[in-house]
C-alpha cells in the first residue's frame, strides 16, 4: 500500500480519525487476520461467524498495526467508517455481519483501494473473468507479466467484495501491473468490481454453467461477465475468447479496442499443432500479428491453451515480444492449490488433485485430461475419475450431473467414483450411458472413496479428484499421496 496518514484515509473512506492526533502514517501492509499483521500496517475489523475483529483492535496494534479500520468505537488509534453506502457497499454478505458493520468496513476498504489505483498513474490493471479458469488464467497472466515489473496478483481464487479490494491494496508506487480475477454471482457484482479498480485490460475466458441457479441461463451469466469489458476505456484492450460464441459477442459491448484469442481461424492470437504429453502438457506453434513461435507449457490439460493465448494477448499489449512471452509461458507453473496439481507416487500411482472447485465446464475438461495422460506414453493406463456434486447449477443439476457420468463413460474412464448422495445423477448417467457395471460406483462419502481406492488401486493408475469445493474432496487426494 501507499503511505498514508490516518487523517488522509479518514478523508478517502469519509470517516472519521479515533484514538489518534490523525498524523500517523500507516507504512504496512491491509490485513483482516491478527496473524498476518504487518509492521506499520493497517488492520481491517470485519465481523465473522465466530469472532469479531472489533474486539481484536487493540491486539493487531500490539502486534504492530499503527491502525485499525473500524465501523464502531475500539481500544485503539482508528479510523471509524460510515454506514455502507449503494455506491461502494456492494452485496457481499460477510457471515456474522448482524449489524452492518462489515459492509461499512467493506465500503471503507474499497474506496481505499481506488484510491489507491487513482494515486498510481503507471498502474495497468488487468480483469480476468469467465465461468472456469479465471484462477489458472490470473496465474499465467502474473507471471508473464513478472518480468516487465513488479506485479500484483491474489492468492488462489481471492476475487470477491472482500479479496479484491485487499488485493489492490497490496500494490504500490513500485507496481506496474495488477492481475485481478473478479467473480459474480449476480448482475453487477461484477461492474462494482470495476468501479474499485478500473482495468485497462479486461480478458473474459468462457461463458459455461457456474452459477447458473443464480443467474438462470447461460444468456444471463454472458451479460454479467460481460460488465468487465463495458467497464473498459477507449484506450483499453478487451480480449475476448474466439472460441465462445457468447465471449465473441462481447466485442459489441466495448469500446476498447478487442483482441479474439484461441483455435479459431478467426482468432488473431491463435494456437495450432497442439499435443498433450503423457502428463497432460500442452505444447502449440503461437500464432499472432507480431511473429510466432513454439510453446511447452509446464501446467497440465488442454484446457491451458486457451489461458495462455489470453496471456500472450495481455503480454504482448504490455510491450513484450512473441519470443519472450513463449518463454516465459514455458517457464510458467502451477501456483494456486488444488488446481490440476498433478504428483506421482513411488509405485507410479498418479494423483490429479483438481479439487478446489467444478462447474460442468472445467469437470468436462479435467476428464479430457485425465483420459489424455492415460493413453498417453505407450501402454495405457487404468483411469479413475473421484467425483463429487457441483454445485450452484439451479434446475439443471440433474442433467448436468448425468450428462458428466455419461461422459465418463464416452472417454472411456476405466473406474467411476461418485461421492455423496448428490451426485447420485452422475453414476445413474454413467449406466445408463455404457450399461457399466462396477465400472462406476457410488460411494457415501470420502472416507469411502478413500478405502475403495486402496483397495483397489494399482501401481501406475492415474486418479483424477474434482468437486464443488464445499465437498472437501481434497482430502481424498491428500490421503491417496500420503499412502
């Protein structure tokens, strides 16, 4: 963050300066855990299900914070906010935010960060947003973009109402580039988003079914991921998926300037020649106006071509050229958690941990994957798909769980694995599909599927494990690289 005394920030957030002359500077870090304040730094009182960080104000300044953001009166120096207004308040709902303060402190936080980003004339900020990839996109993009500047990007998927203004607020006079993914879950969860930090670029990936039982139909979540291009400048980039008639369409809806990005031939940045290695891993020949070039991208599944063209889009925009942006794709690697994170045990058992979350989209995707690396590499191997609910998908739950059990079957998985009752749909559509036998199963929960699988697993089987991330089905991969 920038350096600033309590009194500027009571005059950007519209608050008023508590416990303090008002001339003390907070040098740090914006946190809203006790356990990651920072020297200088700024602390965030937000109300949570169990705790409330009011009553942790003057611990955070024991521990090094030279303030606290507040919405009540605390034991400490202070800047007390105002009641959350429409304008910056948004509609994330904190649990245990009972009396509004977290949404005043919400408030206080965003107008903080644009202040932030208005304070910083050399700051390019990029959107990322789309119905899946938008975390591995944000992660390529980042570090491509590392070794043209300092650069900014959240941790995993930090892109709501509470981690995209805590992510801005990382940024300061040294940051040229600002990566943030923004996510919906209504209309214009997204345009307020934009309203915290304007981009200058905006990349929208795909338009799938995530959230489809909040938005009610595919149509319906186009126009709301559509918001970030609309939120662009004229002098701004949109880079649009040439491969997603619903993205495509999107160019209508700016007045940037708009790059199309993918496998279609009419795709400015495009990649052809495209082989999977027996892990997954893309190699492309690049295409693009500025040149071409070859590249070997670390991360795993097909579905990484497309998040690295709109890298490249956003690279090449930036100043780099062809020849180094292939480079640094090929040097590029998994960096949030639990996203196609792909190890291998001593007996060659290999673990596709996918887990953080699936929509049908990226679970449509992950299964490609999984049936690429076990054909891939001479002898075939035995595939096993770990599968749990999706969630958020309204009317459609059943049939998008089906169509998924049937695919499986189509891709010619050897073993089916669903977990939990909810997903009952996707081992009734796997029968249903192939008349399998115990080639799918239904299992209660992950204690089950864990013991189903050391029984049952050999030495060189591959395991890909992927749910809704309420499922926790994380743990089955932990158990199974802990074996």
């Amino acid at each position: 963050m920038i350096e600033l005394t309590l009194r500027e920030i009571a005059d950007v957030v519209g608050g008023r300066v508590h416990h303090a002359s008002g001339d003390e500077k907070v040098t740090g870090t914006v946190e809203f855990d006790t356990r990651k304040v920072t020297a200088g730094g700024l602390f965030v009182a937000l109300p949570g299900a169990r705790v409330d960080g009011h009553d942790f104000a003057a611990q955070a300044v024991e521990q090094g914070a030279a303030a606290v953001l507040a919405a009540r009166e605390v034991d400490a120096p202070a800047v007390i906010v105002p009641p959350a207004t429409a304008a910056y308040g948004g509609s994330y709902v904190l649990s245990g935010d009972t009396d509004g303060s977290g949404a005043a402190v919400l408030a206080g936080m965003s107008r903080l960060a644009r202040h932030l980003v208005d304070s910083l004339p050399d700051l390019t900020v990029v959107g990322v947003t789309g119905s899946s990839g938008k975390t591995s996109t944000k992660d390529l993009i980042a570090q491509v973009l590392a070794p043209m500047g300092a650069t900014v990007a959240p941790p995993g998927s930090f892109n709501n109402e509470l981690g995209h203004p805590w992510t801005v607020l990382r940024a300061d006079r040294d940051t040229r580039h600002l990566v943030l993914e923004l996510s919906a879950r209504g209309p214009g969860h997204i345009a307020h988003l934009c309203e915290i930090a304007p981009p200058r670029i905006g990349v929208v990936l795909n338009v799938g079914s995530a959230h489809l039982g909040e938005f009610g139909s595919r149509e319906g979540i186009a126009q709301a991921k559509g918001e970030l291009v609309e939120a662009l400048p004229e002098h701004g980039l949109a880079v649009l998926n040439a491969d997603d008639p619903l993205v495509a369409a999107m160019a209508d809806r700016t007045k940037a300037r708009v790059v199309l990005v993918g496998e279609d031939d009419k795709a400015e940045i495009r990649a052809t020649d495209i082989v999977l290695d027996e892990q997954a891993r893309a190699s492309f020949h690049l295409v693009t106006p500025k040149g071409e070039a070859d590249v070997t991208l670390g991360v795993h599944g097909a579905h990484q071509v497309g998040n690295a063209l709109s890298a490249v889009a956003v690279a090449l925009e930036l100043g780099a050229t062809v020849e180094q942006v292939a480079q640094w794709l090929s040097a590029a690697q998994r960096v949030s958690e639990r996203r196609m994170d792909v190890r291998t045990r001593a007996d060659g058992v290999t673990v596709v941990n996918d887990s953080y979350n699936a929509n049908p989209e990226s679970v449509r995707a992950a299964l490609k994957s999984l049936a690429a690396m076990a054909r891939a590499g001479g002898e075939p191997r035995r595939s096993w798909a770990v599968l749990g609910m999706m969630g958020e998908l309204g009317d459609s739950h059943v049939s998008a769980h089906d169509e998924i059990g049937r695919l499986a079957v189509r891709l010619d998985i050897s073993r089916l694995v669903v977990v939990g009752e909810a997903a009952r749909p996707m081992h009734q559509g796997a029968h249903l599909e192939g008349s399998w036998g115990e080639e799918s199963v239904l299992v209660p929960d992950v204690d089950a599927a864990v013991a189903l699988l050391r029984d049952e697993l050999q030495a060189g089987d591959v395991v890909l494990v992927k749910a809704s991330k309420s499922e926790a089905l994380w743990r089955v991969a932990e158990e199974l690289l802990n074996t």
